[in-house]
C-alpha cells in the first residue's frame, strides 16, 4: 500500500498536465505573495497556537505529514466559492455513508492488501518522496472557502531520527501553489523526536503490528486540537501517515485494522480523488470540529489514492452541511537519495 500505480497515475491525462502547466516568470504581487507565505508557514509551524478563526480548522495538513494532508484539508475554513480547474469531484457526495460495519470490513480488507505490499526500507540518509496533485482553500479568514487551481505538490520527508529543527521540503508548482517553484523548509522552533510529527521508517517500523497496542499508543501520543474529539485527532494521524510514509506492509496493516476499530467510521461506496479517479473511501464525520476526512482507495489494488475534507455545519456564508474544503491525489511515492530532486522518470 505503499506505491501508487504507475498506470494509474498516467490516467490523470493531458488535462492534469495542462493545469500545472504554468510560465516560468509567473509570480505574484508582493502583498499575495506574503499572504501566500503566511499561509504556507501557518501550515508548517509545529509550534502554533490556537487562533480566533470563524470556523474550525482542519486537522489535516502538511504532514508533520499527510493526510496531509492530506493528505488532506490543508487551509483554512469557510463558505464555499468554487472554480472547477480539475477533475476531481467539488461536489457534496451523492453516495451518503453506508454503516460502520460495512466501512470495518472495508478497512480489514484493505489490511490484508497492505499486508501483501513489498515495501522498500527507507534509510536514515534517504527521503521518503511523495507526489500529489492538490487544492486547497486559499480563502481569508473570516470569508469564503475558496478552492485553489489543482496543482503538484512535492514532498520530501527526512529520514534522520532527530530530534531535528527541519523535518522535511516541501515545492508547490503550478497556478495555485503556494510559493511557486520554491523549495520551502518544514521546520520547527524545537527539535522534533522520530514520532508522529516526524514519522521516518524507522520509528514506523519499531511501532505494535496488534491494532489494540496501536490504537492505544496513539491515543496517548496524538495532540488534540482545540474544538477536536480525541476520536478524531486519532483518525485524522493515521491518514496523515497511511498517505505520505513509507513503512513496513505489517505496519500499514495494523494501522487500517486500527482505524476500523474507531468509533463513527463508515464506507462511502464511490468517491473521486482531486485527480477525478473514482474508489470507495472510508470516512468519519466529527461534530466536535464539525469536519469530515474521506479516505479514497482503488476498487481493486485497496490503494490509497487520496483524500477529500469538509466542513460539516451550516454556519451561514454559503457554508452547506457538506463543503469540500481540501482534495488531494497521491500520484507517485518512492525513495530518493537528495531532497529537491524528483525520482528518474523511465519510458515516455
């Protein structure tokens, strides 16, 4: 579960690539281009402080990860004013959730696909490299969600064991970046242990493979946000690490055996990833926050293609009980030996 399907990635088509086509000398005024750079550090800032925003925001972000955010829900939150520049579906789902029994299943299948994915040990000198095609809410504070263009974002996360002040890169390309072209630092004010804000291989692979000792060590050790249930923050931390990590097939394995053991999780028979490939999702709905996270797998392979994130509450400014405020599709996850380089693309 680990690599996403090179075929299917190629799926996304002449159309994806003409949206992240962007002219070498675009850029953006000053005043954007530091609004654009205020965003991006308040997504990568471990060390941030609740803020008065008019609605909740997302647990889902920068992977500290994951899912991002993702994967994941990588903004703030509001009302909901969109421009439709990719394929993947803006829409509230026309399939509702079907059950928690039927969403345990899916996951427990979806662990024993995991379990029978090779994956590639990741060394402490590597970085774990992860492909997304991406849109996130560029909207103020106070006002309207608004969707950005899709657009690639690249991930490059260390492997060092840490503790480390700079966990990771992170380069957005394409009209709707943030920060176009530039290779921005994941970095902390405090050095970060090997952990759920820096999961390397290593600390992946040291973690229980029975799903109780794993949900149990990560209620204790996942932060909670304000206006988050602890149910919530839990399942929102194993998406971010199922999505942009590599780890041993035991341990992916375990970590969606978790997920169907918490409360409020239900199936979703169809959903559509930002790169518009259709697969089932799993998702929970939290109404302490009042945001939902999906999760979306292939039909066949059970791999993770991306993910989708709303706001659930009706708060006026257009908000609906379904607003689609994050969507992301994971297009390509690899080992590379150097950050800020993108792994050799073979054949045409």
């Amino acid at each position: 579960m680990n690599n996403s399907d090179p075929s299917r990635a190629a799926s996304a088509g002449s159309e994806t690539e003409e949206l992240l086509s962007a002219p070498a000398e675009w850029d953006l005024p000053p005043d954007r281009h530091l609004y654009y750079k205020d965003i991006l550090m308040q997504h990568i800032d471990h060390d941030r402080t609740p803020s008065v925003q008019a609605h909740p925001a997302p647990r889902r972000r920068l992977l500290r990860g994951v899912v991002l955010l993702p994967l994941a829900s990588m903004a703030l939150a509001g009302a909901l004013i969109v421009t439709l520049s990719g394929g993947d579906d803006t829409s509230a789902p026309a399939t509702r959730a079907v059950g928690a029994n039927s969403a345990s299943a899916v996951l427990n299948r979806i662990a024993v696909a995991a379990m029978a994915t090779d994956a590639t040990p990741v060394k402490e000198g590597q970085f774990v490299y992860v492909e997304s095609l991406t849109r996130s809410n560029e909207g103020t504070l106070d006002g309207p969600v608004r969707l950005s263009a899709l657009h690639k974002r690249e991930v490059w996360t260390s492997q060092d064991p840490g503790p480390v002040t700079r966990t990771g890169w992170i380069r957005e390309s394409g009209k709707g970046s943030v920060m176009p072209g530039q290779m921005v630092p994941v970095e902390s004010s405090d050095p970060v242990p090997a952990g759920t804000d820096h999961p390397t291989y290593k600390w992946l692979a040291s973690l229980p493979t029975d799903p109780d000792a794993l949900l149990q060590l990560l209620y204790a050790q996942t932060r909670v946000d304000e206006g988050e249930s602890k149910e919530q923050a839990v399942f929102s931390t194993i998406g971010d690490l199922v999505s942009e990590t590599i780890m041993p097939s035991a341990n992916a394995s375990a970590f969606y055996k978790a997920a169907a053991k918490i409360p409020g999780v239900q199936e979703i028979p169809d959903a559509v990833d930002a790169a518009g490939r259709h697969g089932i999702a799993v998702t929970r709905e939290d109404a302490s926050s009042a945001t939902r996270d999906e999760w979306i797998f292939d039909r066949d392979s059970l791999a993770f293609l991306g993910s989708r994130s709303y706001i659930t509450k009706d708060e006026g400014k257009g908000i609906t009980s379904d607003t689609l405020f994050g969507t992301s599709a994971v297009m390509e996850r690899t080992v590379v030996d150097q950050h800020g380089k993108a792994p050799a693309r073979t054949g045409s």
